[in-house]
C-alpha cells in the first residue's frame, strides 16, 4: 500500500458538538481545527471547519467534513487548501479507519494540476485520547 500523501491532526472539543433528533433521524455538527505538515503542503486549518453528519431513519450515516487550511505549498509560497469529504456508513458501524472521497481546491499554481484531480481517497483514524482524528490522503494512482 501506498504512503499517504499528507496527513491531518483533526481537533474538536466535544463542549462544542452539536446534535438533533428527530423522528427522520439524527444530526451531529462537529466543528474542528488542525494542521498538516508534508512535502507537499504546510498548514493550519481556517475558523469555520465543520463535520456534518447526518443519519437518516435506515441508520445510514453520511458525513460530510468541509474545511480550509492557510499555509504554504512543496514552494514555499503562501496559498490554501480547500477540502470537501464526503462518506457513508452502514447502520450501527463504526468503522476504523473510515473511508472518504474528497474533493479538493487550491490557489496553488504548484499544487492545483495534481491536487484537483480525482485521485484520492482518504482514511480517518481516531485518536487514543478521543480528542480527534488523524486523516490520511492517499493517491488511488499509487496504491
């Protein structure tokens, strides 16, 4: 298997989560902060990250992580990182590690011919202390 090609310390504070019930099923909004460091990209995550994650009456379970980092890329000039994961779950799973498509934007002259592609997957793995997760990007081309 492939080495990821960047990974994601992801933060929350569980004071901040957000949750509804409903007779349609349940709604869990997650805000986060974080980083990454690798060759290619160096940065920190904007205000504004959020988890959404929406489990219907089935108990299927979709989450869709949206974000922004500021930092710099493999040039070391200025840019950001936009990312978009989305993700489904089977009723009642918990898988570890889960398993996101993303979508990803960037400013970067350098970054954005390989980064835009749809190429990656990605894997989301808890933190022992239960205060995050770490997500790995893989390149699909190289596994």
């Amino acid at each position: 298997m492939a080495e990821p090609i960047m990974e994601v310390n992801v933060c929350f504070d569980s004071a901040e989560i957000s949750v509804m019930e409903s007779p349609l099923g349940k709604v869990c909004m997650i805000p986060f902060y974080g980083d990454v460091a690798s060759e290619l990209f160096t940065g920190k995550i904007l205000p504004g990250a959020c988890d959404v994650q929406v489990t219907n009456a089935g108990g299927i379970r979709h989450m869709c992580a949206q974000y922004m980092f500021e930092g710099t890329d493999r040039e070391g000039n200025a840019c950001h990182l936009f990312v978009k994961n989305d993700g489904f779950f089977e009723p009642d799973s918990e898988p570890h590690p889960f398993r996101t498509c993303p979508t990803i934007m960037t400013d970067s002259p350098a970054l954005a011919p390989y980064l835009t592609q749809a190429r990656f997957r990605t894997e989301g793995w808890p933190k022992e202390d239960h205060t995050g997760v770490i997500i790995k990007f893989f390149d699909v081309l190289e596994d």
